[in-house]
C-alpha cells in the first residue's frame, strides 16, 4: 500500500517540501506520497490522533507547531527534547517518535563549506527557536566558543543557560556585537529580518567584518540577503538558507526511508522553484 507522508503548520500553502519529498519518493522508486496540511494550533491534538488512525509513516512539522507536537508523541530523541522542539516525527511499529533535523541540517551544511569548526569563534545573531536548534547542536557537536547577540539579551542568556552541552559564550548587545565583529570567524544570522519582502533590512552593521569571515544567513527568500550581499562585498564568504533547508529534509527522509538522499538533485529542485515564485 502506498505510504503517506506530509508536512503540517499555518501557513503551508507555500513549503517546498512537498515538492522536494514527492521527486525523491519518485526518483527512488519508493511508493509514497507527501501532502502539506494547514493545521489550526487548536486542531493539531486531533490532526495527531487521526494521523495514527490512518497509520502515516510519518510527517514534518512547521511553525507554529514545533513545541506543542512534543506532548502528542509517544518519544523524542535527546538531541530535540534538549531543543524543546520537533520538525521530524516517525512512525516506528505504531510509536510516533519526534526528531529534530533542523540544528543538524544546519551543521551539515555548515560542514559543506568548512572543514573544521570546533576551533572557530562562532556568532549567532538571534535567540529564537531557529537560534536555539543551530547554538544546541552546535555545542553538541563540540563548537568551542559560541556567543550570542540579540535585541533582548536576557532570551539569549536563557538560552545558553538552558543548553545541556557546554560551550564558552558570551552575550553582546547587538551594538556591541558590531563593534567586536572583527573577533568572529563564523556568523550566523538567524533572525527573520532581511526576509521578503522587506529584504532591504538587516539586524546589523557588518562594518567591522574581518575579510576571512564566513557569514551565513538561514534565509533563503530572497536567496541574498542584504546583510549576505554586504558581507560578499567585503570579501568574506557567504552561505544563504537553501543548504539547511536541503539538508533537514536529506535528514528527515534518511530517517523515515533509511536512504541518503542526493543533495545535488534536492538544491536543484528547490532552486528551480524559488527561481519561479520570486520575482
Ligand atoms: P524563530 O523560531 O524563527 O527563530 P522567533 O522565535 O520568533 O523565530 O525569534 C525571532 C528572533 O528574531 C529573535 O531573536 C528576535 O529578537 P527578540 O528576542 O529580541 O525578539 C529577532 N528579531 C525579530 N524582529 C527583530 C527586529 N526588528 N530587530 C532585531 N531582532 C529581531
């Protein structure tokens, strides 16, 4: 019988992971299907329910239903019960299991681009839930030095507070975070500010950037963001949003089908339809 996959939050209509899972269920010939379900924060109990009633083999969620799915699972992995949030659940023999796939889509596509990161002094910019996955797993993974900038300080000081794996931060304001730019090897920009259509934004000032840095922006609409365009400027390397989202949907259909999936065909095909919708 063919498995049924899909992705829930609000809004959905515009994900692209269905188009994504639906051409790699297609490419490796595995019989299966993935549909996007908008879901009201007050229906998710009962979507759940019927979700087990149908037997799916399994789902990913989307804002704003990343915590509250949690309750509703029969387990979770460490790794996203330290996160407080799921993106990926799994039907194992009958169980709903939750994972996290975001922090390490993010590490992986981190990885991509750089061979060594447990020696690099690391920003985020950002104390949100994206923040929080990408800071957690990248303690986890042994990142020495991570600080945090944010417009509220005090939600990054919880933050690091609250991670279950040790790495030496501090907390900067984000104009102090301008002034000691020069000081970052990696920065990682996390906040929705830059996103369309108000791409003429951006959180801070790169004027302090040390030319070797590798800034990374988890945006990927518009694919440059006015901070990634200034940092390309300066002559330091840039990474947009396509790779982590790429890499936790490789995650997510690894752990539902146990293949590794082609990278190279998933970028191309979220590509093409970024390439289509903006304008
Ligand atoms: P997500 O789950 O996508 O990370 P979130 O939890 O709403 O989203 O977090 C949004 C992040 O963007 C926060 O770090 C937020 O800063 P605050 O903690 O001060 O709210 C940051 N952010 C949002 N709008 C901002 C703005 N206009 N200027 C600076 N930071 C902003």
């Amino acid at each position: 019988m063919k498995k049924l996959y899909a992705v829930i939050g609000n809004p959905i209509a515009h994900s692209m992971s269905p188009l994504m899972h639906n051409d790699l269920f297609q490419h490796y010939g595995i019989d299966a299907h993935y549909q996007a379900f908008a879901i009201k924060e007050e229906d998710l109990a009962e979507a759940v329910k019927g979700f087990r009633a149908m037997n799916m083999s399994g789902f990913n969620v989307t804002v704003p239903h990343k915590v509250a799915i949690i309750s509703l699972l029969d387990d979770v992995d460490p790794l996203a019960r330290s996160i407080g949030a799921v993106n990926t659940v799994a039907n194992e023999n009958g169980r709903l299991i939750g994972y996290n796939t975001d922090g390490s889509g993010y590490v992986k596509a981190l990885k991509s681009e750089l061979q060594e990161l447990k020696e690099k002094k690391v920003l985020i910019i950002g104390a949100g839930g994206a923040a929080r996955a990408i800071y957690f797993t990248l303690a986890f993974e042994g990142v020495a030095h991570i600080d945090l900038t944010n417009r509220t300080p005090t939600k990054a000081e919880r933050l690091v507070e609250e991670c279950p794996y040790h790495a030496k931060s501090n907390i900067l304001s984000l104009n102090e975070a301008e002034e000691q730019l020069a000081a970052y090897d990696i920065i990682i920009q996390t906040t929705s500010l830059g996103m369309s259509p108000n791409s003429e934004c951006k959180v801070l000032s790169l004027h302090n950037l040390k030319e070797s840095a590798f800034v990374s922006d988890i945006i990927y609409n518009p694919l440059e963001t006015e901070l990634l365009r200034q940092a390309r400027d300066k002559g330091a390397k840039t990474q947009n949003g396509i790779q982590m989202f790429v890499q936790q949907g490789a995650l997510a259909f690894e752990i539902w089908t146990n293949v590794k999936p082609d990278i190279n065909r998933m970028t191309n095909k979220v590509l093409q339809q970024l390439g289509g919708t903006i304008c």
